[in-house]
C-alpha cells in the first residue's frame, strides 16, 4: 500500500485494472492504494472561470461579438461517470458547445 494524497478542493476516483472505475468518490485527505493495481484520477472541484469568445449574429442580421465570462464545477457525485463517458478534459469537451448554442440563442431572442 502507498499514500495517496487528494489536496483540498479536490477529489478523486479510483480506477482499479481488475474492476474498473470505482463508484465513490474520494474526498479531500491522504489515502491508501495498491500500486500498479489501483490508480487515482484527481479532478478540481473548486468554482473555476472560463472566457467562452462567440461570434453570432442578431435578430436584424447583424454580427455581434461577445465573451461570455462563466464559472463552473463538476458534480462530485457524477466524477465516476463524467470520467468514463466524457474523460478528464469533460470542460474543454463541453463548455464550449453548450455556452455557443445557450448564448446564440438568447442573442437571436433579444429585441
């Protein structure tokens, strides 16, 4: 067994060669590990910013550029499965899509 440190703010899930991703989550704390079978995966759960750039165009067909400023974390119940069907990078596979179609939309909506 080797310690394996999880910092404040973050949390962990175990990936294990004979089972699997682990169901629970890892809280913040030093825990114990067998190597070469289990291994950590450390994810941020702090509130983090992230500047989404967007060029869309108005209702009057006119082009408008705007940065959008949103903060965002991950679930901590969901880690596990965010890991196995996202992979760690979830914020630059996500963010970007989901912040361009939500903004362009309320762009187009506003009179």
């Amino acid at each position: 067994l080797f310690p394996s440190p999880v910092d404040a703010g973050h949390r962990a899930v175990i990936f294990d060669r004979f089972r699997g991703v682990q169901d629970a989550v890892v809280g913040e704390g030093t825990h114990f590990l067998i190597p070469w079978v289990q291994k950590p995966i450390i994810f941020d759960c702090r509130s983090r910013p992230r500047n989404v750039p967007v060029i869309t165009g108005s209702k009057d067909l006119q082009n408008v550029n705007i940065t959008l400023r949103i903060l965002f974390r991950p679930v901590t119940a969901q880690l596990p499965r965010i890991f196995t069907s996202i992979g760690e990078d979830y914020d630059e596979r996500v963010l970007p899509s989901i912040t361009t179609e939500i903004l362009k939309s309320v762009v187009v909506s506003t009179p």
